[in-house]
C-alpha cells in the first residue's frame, strides 16, 4: 500500500514540466538548505578539507551551487519515472557511443566507470543508446528502506537497465560470461568500503582513502574493456557523458593501477566543476586528511 501510495505520489510529479519542475527545485532549495540545514556541516567539512587552497567565500559558493544542483538531482530522478526515450535523449546525451559501440560488435564487454556526479541516475538510460542485443546493467547498493528501493528500481530499470545488487554482482557477471553474452555494466565505484574492507588506500581530494577494487578485478578476471564516464552539465536539466578509455589492455596492468587511474580521472572532472559532485555522502569517513 505505502509502495502505491508513494508511486502515485512520484507520478504525478514526474509529468511536472521541466520549466515549473526547477521553480520546485528552487523552493526545495531553501527548505533543505537554510530551513533544515540537511549535512550542512558534513558538507562543508568535506569540501574544506578536499580544497584547503580555497577561501570562505569560495568554499560557501560551492556549497550553496551544489545545494541548488542537488535539489535539481532529486526531481531530476523522479522525472525519469515518466519521461520519454525520446525526451530524455535530449537531455542527456553520450559522447563517443559509437566507440563503445565498434568494441561490442567485435565481442567486448565493456565497464563503465562511473562517480557521484552529475545527474549519474540519468545515465541509466544509455540502453537506449546501444544495439538491442546488448545486456545493459547498473550494479547498485541496496537502500535500507524497502519501499524506496522497490521504487527506484523501477525508475533506473525504464530505460532497460538491470538492476544488480552490490552483492551479486561476480554471480552476474560470471552468468553472462558462461552465455557469452557482450554486458556494459556502470560502477559506481567512488563509495567507500567498509572499515574490514579497507584494503587499498589511494590519494583522493586531499586525503588518504580506502577504495573499492572489485570493479578492477572483474574487468581482470572477465576482459572487459574499462571507459570512464566524464559527466558535464551544458545547462539546467541537459547532460553530457563523454567514455575515455582507461587504458588498450587492462590485464596486463599491476594490481591497482587501473583504480588508480580511474580516482585521477574523477578527481580532475571533480576540480572543473566540485558542485556537481555528491558531498553529502560521507565519503572520508575512514579516510586521513592530509593537513
């Protein structure tokens, strides 16, 4: 009942039109971030500590811009609940797909390596991108709320995406191996692991972090090719994916390296625009700050 209750609720706000949906977003603004003041300081902890090189002023300017582009990424996601295929190509566009494409046609999987950036939930929508017969997934963490994971399984499935949860991910992927089916799989790979998990550690923004290395021994083990997904905003609502391949032979690469790779990339877009990336997640939580 709460599912169809909420369902209903999204719906209806889904067919906003995008014109009144950021007038929404504008008032949401200010009840998030001056009324309930939602990881304020999280957010600012985060963003001294990742640019100590920076002043108040610009500090407080990132903040308030990635605030308002926040509030924009939630509305954003309920959209895609009824948008169109055909709309939502103009609002989210792929660079370089046809590369992507070439690799596939000649048998390759590919990785998709992908951050808290941008509008990323859009990016479900490649599939519709791409040949019909490729397997098109998403590997995602399971929310603790059921309900609003029921949903957002439906909102990031509309476009044909799978929906694989974190922990099945190796059984997925050795299935589609075993059917020798051709995968592009998105990782959202920029979590931080769990204190236990804690194996490797790489210099990102200004600290010294544990990382998530399964993706790097997936693409190993099953030869998938890794293309990292740079993420620019043309204008309010309108997205850009360019892939930039990672590297010609990520097998023959030293343990590591291509994570490594992957956290300078993130960190070089993170630089050009830090508003549009995830601060409220507590990324650095068992991280050193390097003073």
């Amino acid at each position: 009942m709460l599912y169809l209750l909420l369902s209903f609720v999204i719906k209806l706000i889904s067919y906003i039109p995008f014109s009144i949906l950021y007038i929404i977003s504008n008032c949401l603004y200010t009840i998030v971030y001056n009324l309930f003041r939602y990881r304020r300081k999280l957010v600012r902890k985060n963003l001294i500590e990742s640019f100590p090189q920076k002043s108040t002023k610009e500090i407080i300017s990132i903040e308030t811009k990635f605030y308002q582009h926040f509030c924009d990424l939630i509305l954003e996601t309920i959209k895609l609940y009824t948008i169109s295929p055909k709309d939502i190509k103009l609002h989210m566009k792929f660079k370089n797909v046809e590369d992507i494409k070439v690799s596939q046609r000649s048998g390759k999987s590919i990785a998709l390596f992908l951050g808290h950036y941008g509008n990323w939930e859009w990016i479900s929508s490649l599939p519709i991108w791409l040949d019909s017969n490729i397997i098109g997934a998403q590997i995602y963490h399971e929310l603790r709320n059921k309900t609003l994971d029921q949903l957002m399984l439906t909102i990031r499935g509309r476009m044909g995406s799978s929906n694989i949860e974190m922990r099945k991910t190796a059984r997925f992927v050795n299935t589609q191996a075993n059917l020798g089916n051709v995968c592009t799989i998105g990782f959202i790979a920029d979590q931080s692991p769990t204190k236990k998990d804690a194996k490797h550690f790489l210099h990102f923004l200004n600290h010294t972090t544990p990382v998530l290395v399964g993706t790097e021994k997936i693409i190993k083990r099953y030869d998938y090719e890794p293309w990292f997904v740079k993420v620019t905003r043309k204008k309010r609502g309108f997205y850009e994916a360019e892939f930039i391949k990672m590297h010609e032979n990520a097998q023959n690469l030293d343990d590591y390296k291509l994570t490594s790779i992957y956290y300078d990339l993130l960190e070089e877009m993170i630089c050009m625009c830090p508003e549009l990336y995830l601060w409220t997640h507590n990324r650095f939580k068992h991280a050193k700050y390097n003073t």
